[in-house]
C-alpha cells in the first residue's frame, strides 16, 4: 500500500507459519494513522478466519494461531485504536 503522500508504504507478507507487515520508507503522522487504520481492518478479516467461521472445524481452519491472543497483541502494538 502506497499512501498518498509518497511518505512510506507496507507490504503485507502472508507466510506458512507467519503473517507480518514490510513498511518501507519515513512514515508521517498521517501515513502512520491511516496505515493503523487499515491494518485495524486487515486485523478484523484475519480474526474472522480464525475465529469466526462456524461451519468450519478449527482444526481445519485457513488461519490458526498458536496464540490465542496474537490478533489482540498486534492490535495494540498500533498507534491508532480500532474505532
């Protein structure tokens, strides 16, 4: 994702066993908010493949996490909270 203001960008990086985020460049405030934002709903989607899908066994999930908590961990490592 490239913002606007050509101050930086992410990449979202969907591995075997690991989901993380690239940022490249100096982020401003702007960028860096509307980047939390945006991961706030990248956050959601992922939560609701791992979590939230009812006719779905766990076991055989697309997303599972080791962590239960791991979701809320990246949440609150954002700048901006989830509106």
């Amino acid at each position: 994702m490239f913002f606007k203001d050509n101050s930086a960008m992410f990449q979202l990086v969907l591995d075997n066993d690991k989901i993380y985020i690239d940022r490249y460049g100096q982020p401003s405030l702007q960028y860096a908010l509307q980047e939390s934002l945006v991961l706030h709903c990248i956050l959601d989607e992922i939560n609701k493949l791992a979590y939230e899908v009812d006719d779905i066994d766990a076991d055989n999930r697309l997303i599972q996490f080791d962590d239960p908590d791991a979701i809320e961990q990246a949440r609150s490592s954002l700048p901006a909270r989830k509106a």
